[in-house]
C-alpha cells in the first residue's frame, strides 16, 4: 500500500511513519520542518520524504502533480494556535490538499483525517483550533457519502496524548491522567495503530473513531 502521511513529524506522524514501514507499505512523508524526525521514523523503511508547508498552495499543486498512484491518506499535519493561521493549515490547507491528490486515489483507497476529541465541546482559549477541527470532521463526513464506494474516508479523534509538553510538566500530566477513566495518557503509537486499523478495516466509512482511554464519556469541564 502507498500512503501519504502529512505532519509527519509530529510526534503522531512519526509513529504513524513508523508503523506503516514496519507493516511493509510504501510512505510518502510530508513534512514542514525538523527533517531529522521523519528519516528516523521511516528508518530503512520503503518510502520517500517531501517538505510541503500546506499554507502554499502552489507547492501543493506540484506535489500533486508528481507523486503517483496511492492507496491512502493520512492527514495528521496541523497546529496548535490562535489566530486565523490555525484555520489555514490545519483546515483548508488539508481540504486543498485532499482534493489535489483525489485524482491519484486508487479504487478501494481510503483516506483518515485526524481529529481531536477535546475539540468537540468547543475550546476557550484555542477557538480558531477548535473551529478547524470541528470544520475537517464535517468535511470528512461529507467526503464519505460523496466518494463511496471508491474511497472510504473515516476520522481518528485522539484524546489527551503524552507529548514533549506534559512530559516536561508533571503536574499537568498527572491532572490530565486523573481525568482519563483508564489512568494513563495516550501514547502517539496508540493512535498509529488506531489508524492502521482503519487503513485496513474495508467495511469502515464515514467512522469517527475516538481513541481517548474514556474520556468522552467524563465531565471535561473537571479537566
């Protein structure tokens, strides 16, 4: 399988880099910066990298235009900001790019946009990132119904995952750890796997899978 992984990164696109190699598939990393990530996380793996920063829309256009044929895509890249650029990268910047590599997909391909559960419920200080997230899950649904049965598209919504921040920030690790119903965070791989699974899963569209250990179901305004 050929997969083009975006954001990868980010410490969930390099998982996600990681296990697809390690499963045998061909990996298209796309990445904005910190090369040095994505060619340890492809390591000998079968793949290739590209810099593409998704507020470009001509640098879309050209990678569009000479990658070949893929069996999926994986839209992780985004980014955790205020302000209007937020909205740009991780919303049309993924809706520009999706549409530009449509006429590459394989029958029977699939396409995962990565959400984020905390979205859901609308975030105080981060309303733009809320507003993306909520904007890329509406728009993978539709995507869903307007694709089928040629391209399946599904969401993976993460929760509350360990990332260089918490892990720097005991304190703030632990509270986010109370919260969640499993006591423990989740781990980028945990989410690798998730998306692997949908990759492979035929009988999946229109799937918005949380991968949050329970959190859904807790009061998030204790968090």
């Amino acid at each position: 399988m050929r997969v083009v992984v975006t954001g990868a990164s980010s410490r969930i696109g390099q998982a996600i880099v990681r296990l697809l190699g390690a499963e045998g598939h061909y990996v298209i990393a796309l990445y904005r910066s910190r090369r040095e990530r994505v060619l340890e996380a492809l390591g000998g793996s079968k793949g290739e990298i590209h810099q593409l920063d998704l507020r470009d829309e001509n640098a879309i256009q050209a990678f569009a235009t000479k990658v070949g044929e893929i069996d999926a895509l994986v839209n992780n890249a985004g980014i955790l900001a205020k302000g209007l650029e937020v909205v740009h990268v991780n919303l049309i910047g993924t809706i520009r790019l999706t549409e530009a590599l449509m006429p590459k997909m394989a029958l029977r391909s699939s396409i995962v946009f990565i959400g984020d559960a905390l979205a859901d419920g609308g975030m105080r200080d981060y309303p733009h990132y809320a507003a993306s997230k909520a904007g890329l899950k509406a728009y993978a649904l539709s995507l869903a119904k307007l694709l089928a049965p040629r391209v399946r598209v599904n969401v993976v919504e993460p929760g509350i995952i360990k990332t260089d921040l918490l892990e720097s920030d005991a304190g703030l690790e632990g509270k986010f750890r109370k919260a969640v119903p499993l006591g423990r965070l989740g781990s980028p791989m945990d989410v690798a796997r998730a998306v692997l699974f949908v990759l492979q899963e035929e009988y999946l569209n229109g799937c918005i899978l949380r991968v949050d250990g329970g959190l859904a179901i807790t009061n998030l305004a204790n968090i």
